[in-house]
C-alpha cells in the first residue's frame, strides 16, 4: 500500500485542491460507509425471510445499536476532530491524547454496555417497542449485539481517527472486510445451521470483533497513523470536555434518532407487526441513500478541521460549498432512481407480505420527496462539529431525526392514522433544512469575519 509522510499528508490537507483532495479522502469512506449499510440490510433480509415478526426485532433492536454507535462516534468524532485540530496547529504530542484517551474509554464504555444490556434484556426489548410476537426474537438478537459491543465502540473510534489524519484507506479495510464477512456469514449462520436471528446476531458480532483487530493493528503499526500507547492515556477533566463538547452532536444526532426510533416502533406497533416491520425497511433502505453523503461528508471533515487549525477560513467555506453541491446531486440522482423502483425495492425484503410492502411503499415514496435537502443539512453539521462550534452542531444533528421528527410522530397519527406515520420523517426534513440554513449561516458569515481579520 502506497504511503505518504506525515508531512505530505498535512500538505495535501491544507494545500491541494479542495475538488481534488475531498474526493480522494471521501471514497474510501463513502465504500466503508456503503458497506456497513449493505450489510445492516442483509442483516434486515435474510432474518426477513424467516418472518413479520422476525423482521420487526431487527427494527426493534436496531434502536439499542444506534444508541451504542451514538456514544461511540461521541468518543470517536470527539476525539478525532480535536486530533485533526491539533495536527493542524501542529501540536502532535497532545494529538497523541486524544488518540490513547478516546480508545480506552470506549473499551471502558463499551464493557459498562454489555454488562447493563445482558443484565436488563428482558425489559430492554419491551422497551424499545417489541410486541409479544416480536419479543422473543429480539431478545436473540440482542445478546450477542452486547456482546460485541466493547468491540463495536473501539472500531468506530479508531475508524474516526483514521479519517481525521487523513487516513480514511485504512479505515476502510477494517470496515469494510468485517461487513463482507457479516454478509457472507449470514446465511450460513441462519439457514445454514438454523440459528435463526440469533445467527443473525452473531454474524454480526463476529464481525465486528474482526474489524476491531485489523484497525488496531492498523492504527498501532502504520508508521503515518498515531499509534495508541498506554503511556499517552493521560485523561484529564479538560481533555474530556472537549470530546465531549466536540462529539456531542454525534450523540445528539443518533441518540434522540434512537428515541425517535422507540417511538416510531411503538407508534407503529398499533397497526401491528407489519407495520414496524415495513418502518424498518424503508429506514435501513433510507439509512443506504444517506450513507454515500456521509461518506463523502466525512471525506470533507479533516479537511475542514486542519484547514480551520491552520487558520485557512477560506479553504474551509470553500470546502463546504463543494461538499454540498456534489451531495445534492449525488441525492438527487439516487432519489430519483429510488423513487420510481420504491415498491419493488420493498418487495425484496418481505416479499411474502402484501401488507408490508404497502405500508412500506408508501413511506420510501413519501421519504425520498425531501431527499434532496439532506446534502445541505449533513454537511452543515460536519462542518460545525469539526470546527468545534459544538452548540451549533448539536442543534443541526438533533433536528431532522429528533428535534421535529418526535413532534410529529407524536401529532401526525392522531391526525392522519397509519399515514401520519409514514410522512413524518419528509415533514421533519423540510423544517431541519430550514433549521440548518439559518444556524450554518451565521457561522459562515462569522468565519468571513475572521478570515478578513488575518
């Protein structure tokens, strides 16, 4: 694999052009992140195949590994955008902090998880919105999900400081390789030896387990990545404040996204297993489209964040526009695509169902409406967050999937019945983009400020 120093790197960053280095980052993220979504729906179709109800509990679950990835990529994105900030400034010993302090306080988190997940299954799968027929096969799926999860949390860490250095190659292998072996365990593991969603689940774990070791020999051997070393593990209250302050919006957006998926299963539940069955389709289907803009958004990031380190404003607000330019179009084309083949897109999940693919056709329809507004709303959110304008970024992540989305799916059904819940999320959409507009605004208009003053 061909290398660059870690000077050629930084140069690259801060100089080349920013139509050429985002689109040489964002590849090996935008596969990473189609990959992991492949296989979360291969996940979807093979355990559909056994049932409505088994479908459901990947759904139902699907909630409780959101709120795990939520906290990772607060550690991860947390620690990451600081990493590129002080590389940038050129301040890699406390670079090397964040590295080692990011790392094992997931490992850390991620042991807390297991032991209250495995401790409360029973209630936890109620909880999250599983009925009596989908209980019991969510409860299967969820043991080894936990399992795993110490594992799960340090790949997404590792993979989000890879990104920041600019290293986003090395990243996808680890990720990448894990979610091909889920989607070729899969099947052996369900049908195969009859393990059902457990097999599911464990395909999954395992996995995970095998991206965990290829980013940690990654990160701890490539002589242009920063290694994680105990002795660098040096946690302190400000340290920890700014991950957090950093990567909160990471929690913003995919926790209250996990509440808004609770209530969406509990909403939905009403209408029966069909109905959270065809919700979960449409949103690992959704989940799909948006990943090729976060993917490219991520390409976007250590640029954004060593060029703003470096005191380069303009590079950045140059970077932005670009970014959301090509994720319009890139949205656009899929939404299109998407739109004309929604029904026989749901067919192939539960293709035995006729009531599922309904409910579902109608929601994938209603939902790629508004896909065009994404671009704008994800890329004002990463460029936020890498900057460190944490409040701002927080209130762009929370409102297209929480902020706006939990109103109306509280208010829609009463009004509107089955359909109320099916455009929930477009309506949301168009709100969170008006959101996003006004916030990511006011800090572009304040960078021009500070780009004139240098």
């Amino acid at each position: 694999m061909k290398t660059m120093t870690r000077e050629q790197r930084n140069d690259m960053l801060l100089n080349q052009p920013v139509n050429k280095v985002i689109p040489h980052l964002a590849v090996p993220t935008i596969f990473s992140m189609l990959i992991t979504t492949i296989y979360n729906m291969a996940d979807t179709f093979f355990v559909s195949q056994i049932g409505t109800s088994a479908s459901g509990a990947v759904g139902v679950i699907f909630s409780a590994m959101s709120i795990i990835q939520a906290i990772a990529f607060t550690i991860g994105m947390g620690s990451g955008a600081n990493l590129s900030r002080c590389l940038g400034a050129g301040d890699e010993q406390e670079g090397r902090r964040y590295v080692s302090v990011g790392f094992f306080t997931g490992f850390a988190v991620g042991l807390v998880i297991t032991v209250l997940g495995l401790s409360n299954i029973d209630w936890l799968v109620r909880f999250l919105g599983a009925t009596e027929t989908i209980a019991p096969y969510a409860k299967d799926y969820a043991t080894y999900i936990f399992y795993a999860t110490p594992f799960q949390m340090c790949s997404f860490v590792m993979n989000n400081f890879l990104r920041f250095e600019g290293l986003a190659t090395y990243g996808m292998i680890g990720m990448v390789t894990g979610g091909l072996l889920n989607m070729v365990l899969d099947p052996i593991l369900i049908f195969g030896m009859g393990l059902g969603t457990a097999g599911a689940a464990i395909a999954t774990a395992i996995s995970q387990v095998v991206s965990f070791a290829i980013l940690l020999y990654m990160t701890t051997t490539r002589p242009d990545a920063i290694s994680i070393r105990v002795k660098d593990f040096k946690p302190s209250l400000k340290i920890y404040g700014k991950i957090l302050y950093t990567g909160f919006p990471s929690l913003g957006r995919q926790g209250i996204a996990s509440v808004s998926n609770i209530l969406l299963n509990t909403t939905a539940g009403v209408y029966g297993d069909a109905a959270i069955a065809a919700m979960s389709i449409v949103g690992r289907f959704v989940m799909f489209v948006n990943s090729s803009v976060i993917g490219f958004g991520q390409g976007f990031q250590p640029v954004c964040g060593f060029s703003f380190g470096a005191g380069r404003y303009s590079r950045v607000r140059e970077a932005f526009w670009y970014c959301v330019k090509v994720t319009t179009v890139i949205l656009i084309v899929l939404g299109v695509i998407a739109l004309i083949f929604a029904e026989p897109i749901v067919t192939v999940f539960r293709r035995d169902d006729p009531e599922v693919i309904a409910i579902g056709t109608l929601a994938l329809q209603l939902q790629l409406i508004t896909v065009p507004l994404w671009g704008f709303i994800v890329i004002s959110n990463m460029f936020t967050q890498s900057i460190g304008y944490g409040m701002s970024a927080t209130v762009i992540s929370i409102a297209r999937q929480g902020l706006f989305l939990i109103p109306a799916l509280l208010i829609l059904p009463r009004l509107l019945g089955l359909t109320g819940i099916q455009c929930a999320q477009p309506v949301a959409d168009v709100f969170a983009f008006v959101l996003a507009w006004i916030v990511a605004g006011k800090v572009l208009k304040k960078m021009k400020g500070m780009e004139d003053k240098v």
